[in-house]
C-alpha cells in the first residue's frame, strides 16, 4: 500500500498516492502544465523541460513530468520566474526549429504550436540557428524532416519499443544531438517497416506521409481518367476526427457522399476484397491443413508487417499467406473484372485508395503488385490526407447527405469491417472457416477471445466436422504492434509455435491505430475507434464473408472461369528476402 | 578485386567481434566496452563493425551507432593512428593550454577534428582529463602527458613517428 500524499498546487490542495508525479497531481487539481515529450502511452523522458514548475524547498525548478510528489509538497506552475523559465525553453526549442508554420503539414495540429501558443511566446529572442539537416523523402511513404525535430525522442520509442524496430535514435550529443538513423542513411535504405508509428508519435511537423495529394487532384480533373476509390475499414470511424466529429463516430456515409463530391467515377470499398481475402486466405489455410503445408499460417494483409519480416524473419516467408492484401486485390479486380464489366479500358482506370496507413503507399509501389504492367493502385491517401482535401474543397463534413457505397464492389459484410481491428481478420476468416468446414451454422458470431489490446491473444477453436465423428483443432494467435508479432516470430523460428494460424497487424490495435490515421492514436482514442468498428459490424445486415452476394457473383462470373489461372495472377503474390542492416 | 578484398575484412570485422564479445559478455550494458576494445586496432569504429555488434548482441543498428556517436572516446569517421587529445577545461586553459594547441596544430598542420595526411595523427580537444595538478595536459591514445609546454609538447609528437 502506497501512502497518500497531500500536496498544494498553486494553493490547491489535492490528495494523491506518493510517487505521483506533479503532472498528475496537477491535473487532478484542474491545472494543465504544458507538455512536448510527455506522452500518455510512452515512458517518462524529461527531455524538453517545457513543464517545469517550482518546489517549495527545491534548489532548482523541477520537470511536473517525472518529479514525484511527497506529503506536503508546495508546488508553483504560475509564479512569474516559472512561466518565464517555460517560455524561455519554448523559445530556445523554436531557434533551432524552422519558422514555416504557414506551410507546414502540422499546421494548427501541432503541439509544438499549441505549446508555443500556451505558454505565450511573442516574439524571437534568439538568432534562428535551424541545423539546414536534409528532408528525407527516400521511402515514398514516410518523410522525416530533421530540422524541425525537437528531439523529444518519442518517435524513437515508438519505434524501438512498440515496435521493435529501432531505426531511429539519438545521434551525437548535446547540441549536436540529432534523431537519425544509423548513419544518417535515408529510410529507404535502412530496414524501417513505414508503419508510421513515429509520425503518431512526433508532436511537431519532423514526421509526415508522402503527400500525394494533388496526384489525386489531377487524375480527378483528367477526363480520360475513370478514377475509382475504395476505403479501408478504418478510415471510416477514425476520418471524422480530423473533420469536426468526436472521436470514435462511425462515418462511413459521410465519408462515401464526401468522396462522390471530391469528383470519384466510382466509390468502392476495400471491405469488398476483404471478403475476398477471407475466401482465399481461408481455403488456403484448409488447403495447408489438409496437405501439410508450412504452418503456421499468418496474415499477409498488413505492409508494414510484410516488410518487417522479409527484413527481420527473411527465412520465415513461406509462413505467409499468398494472399495480396486487400488494397491489392482491389486494385487488380477494378482494371480486370470491373473494366470488363463496364468495359473500360484498364488503362484508362485510375485507382485510389484511402488507408489508414503509410506503409499501404510502399505496398502499392511495390514491383510485383502490377499485372502486365499495369498497376494495381495507383494512388494511396492515408486518412489524414483524405480529411485536407475534403478540408480543400471546402465540403461540410459533419452536415453531409450520407449515402452509400456503389455496387458490385462496394458490398461488404460485417466480418470485413472488422479487418480494421486487431483481432478482426483472425475472427472474420474463423466464421467463414468454421462454417466450411462443418457445414453448419455457427451457434455465436463473436469470438472475443481474439478482440481487445493486450499484445498477443491467442485461442483455440473446435470445429466439428461433418461426420459427426472427429473435429478439428485450430490454434490461432493475433498480435498487434510488431513488437508483439516478434515474440509470436520467435516461438515460430524456435519450432515452439503450435498455431495453425496467426494474424499480425503492424499497428498498435490493428489498423484503427495506423501511423496514416488522425494524430493524435493513443490508447485512449484507439479503444474507441476499436468500439465503433464492431459497432459497424453489428450492425450490417450480413457479417460472414462466404455470404457477401457481391463476392460469390465475382467467383461465378469471373475467377473461377476455366483457363482461369486469374486468381494466382490477380489476388496471390510472393515476397522477397530484405536485409536487415 | 575490391570486392574479394572487403569480403574477406568483413570476415576478420567478424571475428574480432565474436571475440570481443566473448569476452566482455553479451548483456546490452557491456556495449561501451566492446565498442572500446574493437576500436583499439583503428582508432574508429567502422560500419561493419557496428553491424556485427548490433547483431551479436541483437541491438537496433541505429542503438549501436548513436551509442557510438555519443561518446566522444568512440569514432566513427576514420582517425589516425594515433588520437592527440588536448585538454581544454578551465585548469589547464589557465595554465596555457591555447599554446599547447597552437603549438600542436602548426606541428602537424591540421585543425581541431582533423587527420594528417599520412593517417598518423588525429588532433581533438577533450574535456577535464583528471590530472589537473600537472596542466596543461594532453593524451595520446592512453598515454597522458603533463606539465607541456609548447615545445615538450611538439617533442613528444616526434617521439611518435
């Protein structure tokens, strides 16, 4: 049992346990302090000193952040030397930090801009002294500008910790010290994944995405172009956060009528293909249960994680699916099956997808997710991206006329919803299995076992087979956060992983938390767009993937057409070995 | 020919490697100490050499080399075969270090951070080196000199070539 403390803040008392920091005291006595590299699901770094406060007895003023209370502290976060000394580290941080706020991606979504702003910085006392550091827009996905970095090293956490990454880290020291990798080599060089997480992490404008923004705008503008959209499953209960909507709204019709006023021939959604996956990846996963195939099997839905093991586990790739991700399939089916369909020339067809991810960008540039040639995306947005161009072209988000998605390939059912929470997949693809394989109903479509954040969830499923006899055990396990994927990867190198089937997603909590969502993700606001997705599941008409009427019409009509082979070429692929330094 | 060349050094990087952490352990605190010991021989720290590091000891690349980067005992840029450190902390600034370096600076013809052309001396500055009663002072590698005065100081260079 910890003892209460009783501590005064700028003359309110407030009763904590000892070891509280200020910070927290300070909060439950309704005082803000203002923080940069505090951040509410990372490690106390103390790096930035903008929350330092005064302790009555203290020789020096003293971080709120990481300083602990004890019973009859006194503590000042409004004296005039404290908002002086405050003001003065903002303003030390902002000489080094390049004056373009007006044409800067964080643009009134920084926190170093609110800081700047709180703690009433007005004027520049020091000479600008910026570091004239390189951008790095190696990757085509995730773009670092060094010198607008504060180095509050919460992008290296995100990557070494929760990731277990660890491209970036502090390089040098003192004044010198720099966020880098090694070697300041640029991101494409190094064995950074793109999954983003440092871009969630970074207060400032020193991480973004790729922009392809205005590429949209002139495919849109080009009448030649039958520019057609799909969006991912987490876009939708995450995009109005950027857009005047409380966090963890289900927006999927705005979102659809919003994307019909931007200009888009054609508004789809990737959860169309994610039925289809679950198709595909399903058999797969039966077809290696009953020939002996590598097992486990895992999921090959997520880029950041695809690159992270051919990166770090090179010799682990036939565990993956051959399945091309969702965005690929869709991708490839809109310039085949729906250009035949409507006869459109495929060249003349441009897709774009929105992606709650920055890796999704690498994965549609990659060489082999092309057929003949012709690529199967042609533009990612990420949520983000998606929100500044509804923002450009002026639409009133909230108060839009909602509509729905276009046929055939915006039908969907409530197991691809669920694609975009960690878990989602693994449950989606065991209703389909399930039913499969026993040929009966499933008594209860949930299986919460694989729902929720802790890191690694992992089940076991009894299928009873059809004569009535014997039944099947399939061992499955979901990890979230590569960090995680890396303990399941471990066991799986060491022979000691007994599933049959695993699902990783790159992000913490699935792709709801992806580094292409709106800043802030944390814990927070991921567990109420986790809510908002099964919300959207519950409530779809039909939640098995074998029942969506869209995707057996796309087996009948088309993939399964003898001299076929369409299914390998369009909605398979493989992966290559990477190095990892 | 430069290929078969590099190859074969990755190898001794390698093993050098293998051995030093043999030696010091595995644990991610003994890193400082294998980075000292592998950086013996050059006086610098190369790439290979971190990588081998960062996989022996399964670290992140990025780790081994801001580690590297921090300490400013540790190189990674190519330094000569032998580091002349001239203390600049207020002691020995007091008791003439400025002559030291001009004296050492025009001896071997290069600035602060700076290698001589024939890769044998690498001039820097350091911080406090604990031997204030007998400043100024400089070190050469491990071994630290006292009581310099600027031509004491450019004899012990030559004692060196």
């Amino acid at each position: 049992m910890t003892d209460n403390a009783v501590v005064t803040i700028n003359g309110t008392e407030v009763t904590v346990p000892e070891g509280t920091t200020i910070l927290t005291a300070a909060e439950l006595a309704g005082v803000q302090i203002p923080t940069l590299c505090n951040h509410p699901d990372q490690m106390i770094k103390a790096v930035c000193r903008v929350c330092v406060v005064e302790v009555e007895g203290a020789r020096v003023f003293q971080p709120a952040c990481s300083f602990p209370v004890w019973d009859g502290m006194n503590v000042r976060t409004n004296s005039p030397a404290v908002i002086e000394a405050r003001k003065t580290v903002v303003e030390m941080l902002l000489s080094r930090h390049p004056q373009d706020c007006l044409q800067c991606e964080r643009n009134l979504h920084c926190e170093l801009q609110n800081v700047s702003k709180s703690v009433g910085v007005n004027e520049r006392p020091f000479p600008e002294e910026t570091r004239d550091l390189p951008i790095d827009d190696s990757s085509g996905a995730v773009v670092r500008e060094a010198d607008k970095c504060i180095n509050c090293r919460r992008c290296v956490e995100a990557c070494a910790d929760v990731q277990g990454v660890g491209v970036l880290s502090t390089v040098n020291r003192g004044y010198d010290t720099v966020v880098s990798t090694a070697f300041n080599e640029p991101l494409e060089q190094v064995s950074c994944v793109l999954c983003g997480q440092c871009i969630q992490a970074c207060p400032t404008g020193a991480l973004r995405e790729h922009n392809d923004i205005d590429r949209v705008w002139r495919a849109l503008a080009d009448p030649n172009k039958h520019v057609v959209v799909q969006t991912a499953p987490a876009v939708r209960v995450a995009i109005g956060e950027d857009l005047g909507l409380p966090v963890g709204t289900r927006a999927t019709k705005l979102l659809t009528s919003a994307l019909r006023q931007l200009g888009f021939d054609g508004v789809f959604d990737t959860d169309f293909t994610a039925d289809l996956t679950i198709m595909e990846e399903g058999s797969e996963l039966l077809q290696r249960l009953q020939e002996g195939g590598t097992l486990p099997m895992i999921t090959s839905c997520s880029p950041g994680w695809i690159k992270y093991i051919e990166h770090y586990y090179p010799e682990q790739l036939d565990h993956l699916s051959t399945c091309k991700s969702p965005q690929q399939m869709f991708g490839a089916l809109a310039k085949s099956y729906y250009a035949e369909k409507n006869q459109y020339n495929p060249d003349d067809i441009y897709v774009v997808s929105i992606m709650p991810c920055t890796a999704k960008k690498f994965e549609a540039n990659r060489p082999e997710m092309a057929a003949e040639g012709i690529r199967d995306v042609d533009a990612v947005l990420t949520t983000r991206e998606l929100a500044q161009m509804i923002d450009q072209a002026g639409l009133d988000f909230p108060n839009l006329k909602e509509e729905e998605y276009d046929s055939p390939l915006g039908i969907s059912t409530g197991a691809a919803v669920i694609f975009g929470a960690t878990g989602g997949v693994m449950e989606a693809a065991l209703r389909t299995v399930y039913e499969l394989v026993t040929e009966q109903e499933l008594p209860a479509l949930d299986f919460t076992s694989v729902r929720g954040l802790d890191g690694v969830k992992e089940a076991s499923v009894l299928l009873p087979l059809p004569n009535g006899e014997d039944s099947l055990e399939v061992k499955v396990a979901a990890a979230h956060g590569l960090a995680s994927a890396r303990q399941i990867m471990e066991k799986v190198k060491n022979g000691e992983a007994d599933y049959h089937f695993v699902e990783v997603m790159s992000c913490p909590g699935g792709c709801i938390g992806g580094g292409g969502q709106p800043r802030p993700s944390t814990t927070e606001r991921r567990e109420k767009r986790l809510q908002a997705i099964y919300d959207e599941d519950e409530a779809m008409t039909i939640r098995k993937s074998h029942e969506n009427p869209a995707v057996k019409a796309l087996y009948e009509e088309y993939l399964e057409k003898p001299l076929g082979e369409r299914r390998h070429k369009l909605l398979h692929t493989h992966y290559v070995q990477r190095s990892r330094y | 020919m430069i290929m078969l060349c590099s190859c074969r050094e990755v190898k001794i990087v390698r093993e050098d490697v293998k051995e030093a952490v043999q030696r010091c352990g595995r644990e991610k605190h003994q890193l400082l100490e294998i980075l000292g010991q592998l950086q013996k021989g050059t006086n610098f720290l190369e790439r290979d050499t971190l990588v081998a590091v960062a996989e022996e000891l399964d670290l992140p690349l990025a780790e081994v080399y801001g580690t590297a980067t921090f300490y400013s005992l540790y190189s990674t840029k190519p330094r000569g075969r032998y580091v002349v450190r001239v203390c600049e902390s207020a002691p020995c600034h007091i008791d003439g270090a400025a002559d030291i370096l001009a004296a050492v600076k025009a001896h071997l013809g290069v600035a602060v951070d700076e290698t001589t052309d024939n890769s044998q001396f690498t001039l820097e500055t350091t911080s406090c080196l604990g031997v204030c009663s007998v400043g100024p002072a400089m070190m050469i590698n491990d071994e630290v000199y006292g009581n310099l005065t600027p031509d004491r100081a450019v004899e012990i260079l030559q004692s060196y070539n």
